[in-house]
C-alpha cells in the first residue's frame, strides 16, 4: 500500500469538519479584536505597566488577558506602543505572549482538547507560552532598540509591506470623543470583518493541509517520526511554521495529530503562535531581518528544549 | 472603485460563508461531523457571518482603522486580494456542500489505522466514563448525574425505513445462547426492539479490558450496528465505528473482528447490523480479545449520529 493515497471524499469530510469547528472560533477573535479597535484606546495599555523591567516584563506577558490581540493583529499594536514609550523588551514579551496568553486561546485551547485532559493542556500551552515570551522579553533588556528596529519603523516600514493585512488599534475610534456608540460599534464589525477575512485566509490552506495529511497519508509511515520525541517536536514545530495558523484556532488542528506525542502538539502550539511564515514578514514591518531571523531561531531553540526536555517532566508529573 | 468592488467581495465572503454555515446547520448534516457541543455554535457562526456581512456591506463609510489613518487591511481596498479571500474561503466551502460524501471511505480508515487499546482513547481512561456515552446507561457503572444526563440513549437497532432488512448472511444454526434471560443485567444492558443486547462496537472493545463487562456480554444474544470492512477471509469482516472527540478531522476508528459462518457480501464501509455473540478469549494480564460470531448480518441505515462520540 502507498504511504499516500489521496481521496476527495475523505479530503472534503476532514476539510469541512476543521472549517466547521474552527470558523466560529476566528470570529469570536475577530469580534473582540474590533472591539478592542473600535473602544479602547491604547494607551490604556501602557498603564498597568510596573517601572521595574523584571515586573514590567511579567506584567507584560499578561496583557493579553486584557487586551487579546491575535498574532495576526500584535505586531502594529506593538510598534503603536514603542511608540509611546513602552520599553522594547516589554513590547517583545507582549508581542509572544499575548497570541498565546488570552482568553480566546484559552477557551479554543480547551474545547479542542476536549477528551484529552483540556485543563493541563491549556494551562501547560499557557505557561509555556508566557514563560518562552518572559525570558525572550528579559534576553533583550539590553539590546538598544534602535539596532534592530527598523529605521523608520513605522509608517514607512508599514507602507513597504502593504501587501500584508494587519489589525491595529485605531487611533481615531477609540480616542475620538466625537464618535457615537453605534459609529463604534459599525467599526467594530468593519474591523473584525476584515480581520476575520485576513485570518481565515491562513486558517482554510492550514485546514486544508491538515485534512491532506491526516487523511492520505498513511499514519503508520510517520510513526517513526511521531515516537521520536526530537523528531516529533521539531518537525511539529517546522509543521506550524509553515502552515500559519491563527492562535485563536490551531489549537483544533493540533489536536487531530493524535500520531505525535503530546509535547510534540505543544511545541506547535507555542512556537506557531509566536514565529511563522506569516509573522516573518510581520516582524521584518518592525524589526531588521537580521533580528527577525534571530529571534526566529532562539524561539526554535528554546520552545524545542523546552518541549523535548521538560514537558515530558512536567506531564508526567501531571499523569499526562 | 477599487474599493468598492473590494467591500463588495469582502460582503459576499461573510454572507457565502454564513450561508454555507445555516445551511449545513438546517439540513442536520452539521451532526456528521462535529461533536453535539460544537453543532450550536456554527449556527450562531452562520447567523453572525450573515449580519457582518450585511452591515459590512451597507455601512456607507467605514471609520479610519488603522495607525494615524493609514489603512493597512489592504483586502478593503485591493479587489484582488478581496476576490483571493473570497475564492480561499467560500469557494471551497460551497464545493464541499455538494461533493462531501458527510463520510469517510474504507482508504481514510487504514491510513488512520485502528485504535489498538481502547482504553487510551482520549477521555475514555475509565470504564465508567466511557460507558457513560456509550450503549450502557451510566447509572449501571456508578457514572455520576452529570454523566447520566449527557448520556445518549442507545442507537436505533431497527432499520425501519426502506422496509425489512434483507439478510446477506444468516446462519442455518444460529447459535446457542442461554437466551437473554432476567439475570440482573435486564435493568441496565439496552435492548433492541427485538430483544436482543443493543451494544456499542466500543461496548465490546471494553469489555476486552474488563472482566465484569465480558461476564455480562457472553452468552447473550447481541445486536450491533457498523460499517462493513472486508477481512482477509470470505467469511470474515470487522464493523467500524469512527469515534470522535471534536469533530470528524479527529475521528478515530474502532473495529471488532466478526467471523461469520459462511460467505459475506457487502460494500465496502456500507452500515450493517451483525446479530451474534461475543467471544472472548483471555490474552493474560485480565484482558481478553473479543471476535464476534455473527448468526445474521444485515444492511441497515446508518444511525443518526454516525459517529461515535
């Protein structure tokens, strides 16, 4: 027997079952990402900010609690407030943090992994996430900004990337006081919309590879891959890279790869969050290549140790 | 006109998408591939996609979204991307609607390969809870109230519509059971409309894990319902249940080997309903590998929810 036999009745059965579970899930995220545009102005923000950098950063990496901003719309969020201010390692824990550290996430997290212990899986892929976005946060402490930051960041680097949708917070709708509820309201769904639209774009070609792998490809051929706790996590985290799935979602793709271990299924879902395809070219709107790249392969190095060394630990401690 | 062409688009993407979504809901094919608890929410999805879409496109004027007015959500003003958006998202959803089968076919069972232990299954690691969902009402297995009232009642084992069932194999001696005789487990095993024990193929897969529940099965005349998949020999055949935990991508699929007394004819992963009883032959370490000796098979439609959950 092949080790891929592709079947368009199987292929459109997992296809729209992923589309099914998942949609609602990114406009939930879509919706309170407008929300957010539309009604909270920004500075908002940089007022729970402690002076200290160590509180600061682990202040930083509960934001999204408050303010959950998807991957997909943090970047110019964050640029908005190194703009007023917001000390740079406290925008890069903000920045990784908060795809992973919202509530959203943490509801899609556990109704996809729902059957498979969805409280320690949650509050495992939670931790991870905030401890990874604090220690890359604290590592840069001492980086002057203004060596890996874009010169110019901002309006310009954004123009040069146009090609790229993201979501901001707006600076005329929440700060303008002029504006009446149902004007926010109306930008709100404009917003979340399109939003909505930019991430379901990534969302259907993930679901759709998803549904080609766990459908055609015989599972027994990657078993060897999916038993080696290495291998599993790497190539699940290289898996997440590429297929660009929305934080608020990937968590329901995740769990159909019921072949690899569970680590393996974590890593994916910390180290998609923060770095992929997608936010390679978000990150270079904000910051030089160079430190793009890096970081890039510090979040592979560490979410991967993480994953391979410690998460076994940790779930068996759990009984996971 | 760049713009509008492109709200326009980006109109008819949530509307398409919402539309796909109440559709599926309305039509009840929405119960073959997601859990009960997800099914609601692509309802109110659909219903939400459709008032986005409305007030997107009829909004006169949009608010200035992003940083100091530059707008970069470049699908409200490129059309290209917009029509991209639009043939990512909604084409191949409404293509789906008509060539989805709402079904796997026997190629995604063996690629997926079968659920070896079925007590590692996700949310299945007590012969309690699992039972709790299955045939066996909970209260027989000290499930909890909240596992009674989640609790499913069993699968309809008649296959009333489409008039009576034609046999595609029946014994000449179907075999001796000690009937199904009042012996207790009449309170609690589910009976088909016929009288026989109406089980799960996951009932069975259980009881290979657990002695109490193979004291009950065996002896006992047994209905259960599945998909045909050939076996090696003629006269041998499993009967598959695809068992889910989210929605049909997770699906996993659970078979129980039957070994019938002559020749079986039918089409690959076609719903039958095998009457016989389980065997069980100990395997040491208190399990036991269960075969089911099949006295009548018969086509039969598939149940409501064809998924195990």
């Amino acid at each position: 027997m092949s080790w891929f036999s592709f079947s368009w009745q199987n292929f459109w059965f997992s296809y729209l079952a992923l589309a099914f579970e998942g949609l609602p899930f990114v406009l939930v995220g879509a919706l309170v990402s407008g929300a957010i545009a539309a009604f909270v102005p920004s500075r908002t923000i940089t007022r729970f900010l402690p002076k200290n950098h160590l509180l600061a950063n682990l202040v930083s990496g509960l934001l999204g609690l408050i303010f959950p901003v998807c991957e997909c719309g943090i970047v110019p969020v964050v640029r908005r407030l190194l703009d007023k201010g917001l000390p740079f390692s406290c925008g890069i824990t903000y920045m990784l943090a908060s795809p992973i550290v919202n509530p959203l996430v943490i509801i899609s997290t556990y109704a996809a992994f729902r059957g498979q212990a969805p409280e320690w899986n949650t509050a495992i892929r939670l931790l991870s996430g905030y401890f990874v976005a604090v220690l890359v946060g604290l590592s840069v402490i001492k980086i002057n900004p203004a060596r890996v930051l874009r010169t110019g960041s901002g309006r310009a680097a954004l123009r040069k990337r146009s090609v790229l949708s993201i979501a901001t917070l707006p600076e005329a709708a929440p700060d303008n006081p002029r504006a009446t509820f149902i004007q926010r309201l109306i930008a709100a769904i404009q917003l979340a919309s399109e939003d909505f639209i930019d991430t379901a774009i990534y969302f259907m070609i993930g679901a759709a590879v998803a549904a080609v792998f766990n459908t055609a490809v015989d599972q027994k051929v990657i078993l060897p891959l999916a038993n080696n706790v290495f291998l599993s996590t790497t190539s699940m985290m290289g898996f997440s890279a590429i297929l660009t799935l929305c934080s608020t979602s990937d968590a329901f793709i995740a769990a159909t790869f019921v072949s690899f271990p569970i680590v393996a299924r974590m890593a994916f879902l910390v180290f998609g969050p923060m770095f992929d395809l997608k936010l390679f070219f978000l990150y270079s709107v904000l910051f030089r290549k160079r430190f793009v790249v890096l970081l890039g392969v510090g979040l592979f190095l560490l979410i991967g140790i993480i994953s391979a060394v410690i998460l076994p630990q940790v779930y068996a401690f759990v009984g996971g | 006109m760049r713009l509008l062409v492109a709200k326009v688009l980006n109109g008819i993407t949530l509307l398409g998408l919402g539309g796909v979504l109440i559709s599926f809901c309305l039509k009840g094919r929405i119960d073959q591939y997601l859990h009960p608890q997800f099914r609601s929410w692509v309802l109110i999805g659909g219903i939400a996609f459709c008032v986005a879409g409305t007030i997107y496109l009829m909004a006169k004027k949009s608010m200035d979204c992003c940083v100091d007015g530059e707008c970069v959500h470049t699908n409200r003003q490129n059309p290209w991307r917009a029509a991209a958006a639009f043939g990512l998202i909604v084409l191949p959803l409404t293509a789906g609607t008509y060539l989805s089968k709402d079904g796997y076919d026997k190629q995604a069972v063996l690629n997926r390969g079968f659920v070896q232990d079925v007590s590692k299954l996700p949310g299945r690691n007590t012969i309690g809870s699992a039972n709790a969902q299955q045939g066996i009402p909970p209260g027989a297995l000290g499930a909890d109230q909240d596992e009674r009232a989640s609790a499913e009642p069993p699968l309809p084992q008649n296959s009333s519509s489409g008039g009576p069932p034609k046999a595609l194999a029946k014994a000449s001696d179907p075999p001796q059971t000690n009937g199904n005789a009042d012996d207790g487990s009449e309170q609690y095993l589910p009976r088909a409309a016929d009288g026989n024990v109406a089980l799960e193929v996951t009932d069975l897969l259980y009881g290979e894990n657990e002695e109490s529940l193979r004291k009950e099965f065996t002896g006992k005349t047994i209905e259960v319902v599945g998909q045909y998949l050939p076996g090696s020999k003629p006269n041998e055949f499993k009967i598959v249940r695809m068992l889910i935990v989210c929605c049909a991508a997770d699906a996993r699929p659970i078979a129980v080997s039957v070994q019938a007394q002559k020749e079986v004819s039918a089409a690959d992963m076609s719903w039958v309903k095998v009457i016989g009883t389980a065997e069980f032959q100990e395997s040491g370490g208190g399990k036991a590998k269960v075969t089911f000796k099949a006295a009548e098979i018969e086509p039969t439609d598939p149940p409501q929810d064809a998924m195990l959950y």
